[in-house]
C-alpha cells in the first residue's frame, strides 16, 4: 500500500493535460503532434508521456511524448521507470508506427466463429 502511494505516475482522473488537447493530440499528423507537445511544460510533458504509457491504446503516443521530454523530468516523475520510458522512447525506429506494413491485422469475432 505504501509503494502506491509513492508511485506519482497520473490515473484517468488526474489527466495532465485538458481532454480537448489530448483528442487534438490523437488525430493531428506528426508535424502538428510534434509542436503541441512541445508546447506542454516540461513537468506536464513527462506526466503525459506516463499517461499514455499505461494506457495500451495510447502507448504509441507516449513513446513520442517521451521522446520530446528531458531526462530528468521523466526521472522527476516515476524514477527509475522515467529511464527505463526514455530508453524506449529514443531507440531508434523501434516505436514508429508509421509504416502500416508493420501492423499486425486484427481478430475479429467474426473470424473466429468461422473456424
């Protein structure tokens, strides 16, 4: 119980940044996503990529975040876990989806009730 209490990383309740910002964030082009997030303080920015990171469908979107925050920020936030993010986020190439080859096609229940 204690260990949660130290652990600061945000919940759905505590969304670092306004809901409006983030739906922008999830349907701009790179270009766009890019310039909004560096328009995010630094602190708030290492808490987004955090955000995001622990919810799969945004995970993507936490890599990029994170790629654009400070070491020490993301370290600020969640410790060891903030070099543990970084690493991933700035291995090189290793989190771009924007190559739609590399994305694995959907079940359906459709599929599967087929056989």
């Amino acid at each position: 119980m204690i260990a949660a209490q130290a652990d600061s990383i945000p919940n759905e309740a505590s969304c670092p940044i306004h809901l409006e910002v983030l739906a922008l964030l999830l349907r701009s082009d790179s270009r766009t996503k890019e310039a909004l997030i560096q328009e995010v303080p630094g602190p708030s920015r290492a808490r987004l990529a955090f955000f995001c990171y622990n919810r799969v469908h945004l995970r993507s979107l936490a890599f990029q975040v994170a790629a654009l925050c400070e070491l020490r920020d993301l370290r600020l936030i969640a410790g060891t876990k903030g070099d543990l993010l970084y690493s991933q986020a700035t291995e090189a190439g290793l989190f771009d989806d924007s190559d739609p080859a590399s994305r694995r096609k959907g079940v359906t229940l459709a599929r599967t009730a087929r056989g």
